[in-house]
C-alpha cells in the first residue's frame, strides 16, 4: 500500500499542473477552484488502484479530472441557478504588465469565450490548446476521433464568428 502511495504521489505531482488547468478552466471563483482541485485529487487516488500502467498517466488523469470538473459544474449549477461573472476574476489570468495589451486583450476575449461554451466543449478547447491529439482527447473524453474533430472543426468556426 505505500508503494501505491508513494507511486500515486509522485504522479500527481509531475502533472499536477493538470489539475490546477482543469480547476481553472471550470471554476472562475478561487473558493470553486480550490474545492474542485481537492475533490479530482480525491478521486484521482479513489481511482488510482483501477490505472493501467501501460496507459499514459496524463491522458487517465485528465480524463478522471474532466469527469470531475464535468460533474462539479452540472452540481454547481443546479445549485446556484445562474451564471459565474467572468470579470471579477480576469485579473488571475491577465498580467498587467505584459508587453503586448492587443495580445492580452486576445486572451482575455478567448477566455471569456472558453468560459462560455458548455462543459464538454470546455474540455476540447482545454485539450486542443494543450496540443493533445485527437486520438489523445478522444481517449480522454470517451467520444470518437471523427466527433473530436467535427466538434473541434465548429469551435474554431465559432471562435472566428464570435471573436
């Protein structure tokens, strides 16, 4: 069992940056966002015992931490009947002294757009702009190849409509 422990650990801190992407991605609020984080870390180590080593450890976490953060908005939502605003919490991804404001107002554009897409479609565009493959997101996401890329194609559509 702590070998188990001490496997599980040392995962989740090489990709720890996984969780705290996922968590930012759905969670505007830092209270959410910590509360997210902790409850994927607790089912990460809930499901660990069920990995395949033979499997990339980063697709099986971003997978647990997607059905996560899937399952924590539908929750929050139900709960609270009305949208997260965005702007009180732009400052946590815009750095004010970047060298580029056009470039900067870019980003906080896409990420309000990011923010506004239902959670699955969040999660391809997370994957997407993490440069994971369509065989990597598909795994991830449990749908076909042929659906990540259809559904991929109508993001960016949408993005250049919209943006």
């Amino acid at each position: 069992m702590e070998h188990a422990r001490q496997g599980f650990a040392e995962q989740l801190e090489r990709h720890r940056g996984i969780v705290f992407k996922v968590a930012g991605t759905y969670c505007r609020n830092p209270d959410d966002r910590a509360e997210l984080a902790q409850e994927i870390a607790s089912q990460l180590w809930q499901a660990y015992p069920r990995f395949d080593p033979a499997r990339p450890f980063s697709t099986w976490m971003y997978r647990i931490a997607l059905n996560v953060a899937i399952s924590f908005v539908r929750d929050d939502s139900q709960r609270r009947r009305h949208a997260i605003p965005l702007d009180d919490q732009l400052h946590d991804i815009a750095d004010p002294h970047a060298a580029d404001p056009q470039a900067e107002q870019q980003v906080r554009v896409l990420h309000r757009f990011i923010h506004a897409q239902a959670p699955l479609d969040r999660a391809l565009l997370l994957l997407y702009l993490e440069d994971r493959s369509y065989r990597e997101m598909s795994e991830i996401l449990g749908i076909s190849e042929t659906n990540v890329a259809t559904k991929i194609s109508r993001l960016k559509q949408r993005i250049r409509n919209e943006l």
